[in-house]
C-alpha cells in the first residue's frame, strides 16, 4: 500500500459521522471493510471506487453503502481533484434491515441515485443535522444521529428500485414534503390535495396505502419529532415551541407530547441536556 492509503478500522460504535471536502479523504484500503455499514453521500466533485469486477465513479448525489465485512477501497476521483462528502459507519436498528437492500454494482458496495430534487434536498438535509448532532452533549449523540440517519434510509427506501413495494407515488411525496416544510400551518386536506393535484378522497386513500398513516397524523409526528429537537437543542419556552409547531396551545401540546414519547416536554429536555 502507499503511504497515503490506510487500513484503518474504526471502532465499532452505534454511529460515527463525518465529512470530508477537497482532497483531504485519503485512499482507504480495509480487505475486510468493518465490522458496522458504512454510508457515503457525494456533495460534489467525484469519489473513486474499485472493487473485484471494475470501478465506479460517483457523482453529486449519488450515495453509496458498504455492507459489513466487505473489501474497501475509495479515494476521491484523480478526474475530479476533490470529493465533498458527509459519512456514517452505523449499526442499524432492527427495523432498518428491510431498507438496506440497495442495487449493488459491486460485491458488498450497493449505490443509489438521488435524481428527485426534493428527495436530494431532504437527504442531504438530514445528512447535516446527522453530522452536527456529534457536537452535542454524549446524552444527545445517539438519539438525534440516529433519528436523522433514519430518515436519510427512510427516503431512500421511497425511491429504491429493487422495493417496488416501498415506491411513493410523487403525489404523495409532494404532500408529505408540504407537510413538513408547513409545519405551523393549520391542517387543510383541500389545501393539501389542491398542492398534490389529486382530489382529496384520492388523496387520503393513496396517502394511507403508501404510507400506512393518514395526512393529518403524519404532521403530527413531524411536528412532535421538530419538537424533540428544539427541546433539546434551543433555549425556547414550551409554549414558543408549540405555537411555532401549530399546536393550539401548550397544554394540548404537552398531551401529543407525553402520549408519542411517554414522558413531559420538561421531562424530556431535563434528560436531553443532562440534568
């Protein structure tokens, strides 16, 4: 190996994170890759990748996922001249095994595509927040990186061409990106179908079929997880969190609240920060 390539092999944690930009990722060589997945977003520029059968070259948008135990070997693309790239080397929860199974282009290196402007958008988003959660409290680490890697695998399981089972219909992803992004706005289903182009019966029902929750649900949950996070990472009062979030008052917040995570939002900020 040269001296720039590395066979490093990082401890084994529940999540590690990181980004890299320019030239500065060296040329990682692992013959037996680790013992945890490893996940790579390409921001810009161009990551190479070789394995047994040939080589790959990634673009911006482009994310790629190791399996464990699996040869390694990337370095930043000689065509290129740099590579900006967020990473996590991860333990997945249970639930994640069925959103892992990604075409692969080489033994153990799987690949996605992200095309969709707002599906990109949203992953690299939360590839973000994944990386500046480790910068946070040793209480706060693991609960919001893996709660943004999370959803990082969840919307890419929403445009895996390997699960038809799990494809969302573009419709529906528009009205859930809505939601998201409205989250003080009172709820409106005509509103909703009117941004979806679906009428609002059809609306409801392919929301449901694909997503397993109404409309109306899934903006709670998004604002109750918003909710978690400003908990923990702002100064704001109870009451400025629910009616940033659209909840009718603090008292009706503090009930959704207690009912979808099982303790009080002062409960919750007390361990998030450590008290």
């Amino acid at each position: 190996m040269s001296p720039n390539t590395t066979s490093y092999r990082p401890p084994v944690v529940p999540l590690s994170v990181g980004s890299f930009q320019g030239q500065s990722i060296r040329h990682t060589v692992r013959l037996n890759g680790t013992k945890d997945w490893l996940l790579i977003y390409t921001l810009a520029g161009s990551g190479f990748y070789r394995f047994s059968e040939g080589e790959y070259r990634s673009r911006a948008g482009d994310i790629t996922l190791y399996r464990p135990e699996c040869f390694h070997d990337y370095q930043f693309s000689p065509r290129a001249q740099k590579w900006d790239l967020l990473y996590a080397h991860f333990l997945p929860r249970t639930e994640w095994k069925d959103w892992l199974d990604w075409p692969e282009i080489g033994p153990g290196l799987m690949r996605l595509r992200l095309d969709e402007a707002d599906v990109r958008q949203r992953v690299v988003l939360r590839l973000k927040e994944m990386v500046r959660s480790q910068f946070l409290s040793q209480a706060r680490k693991p609960i919001f990186g893996l709660n943004a890697l999370e959803e990082v695998l969840l919307w890419c399981d929403s445009i895996n061409p390997r699960l038809s089972s799990s494809f969302v219909d573009p419709r529906v992803r528009k009205s859930m990106e809505f939601l998201t992004t409205h989250l003080a706005e009172p709820f409106s289903e005509e509103q909703l179908a009117l941004v979806s182009g679906l009428s609002a019966s059809r609306l409801r029902h392919l929301f449901r079929a694909q997503t397993g929750d109404s409309p109306r649900h899934f903006l709670e949950e998004q604002r109750l997880r918003k909710a978690k996070e400003l908990l923990a990472l702002s100064r704001q009062t109870v009451s400025e969190i629910a009616t940033e979030l659209g909840f009718a008052s603090p008292f009706y917040f503090s009930l959704r609240f207690k009912k979808y995570t099982g303790e009080s939002p002062r409960a919750f900020r007390d361990r998030a920060v450590g008290n």
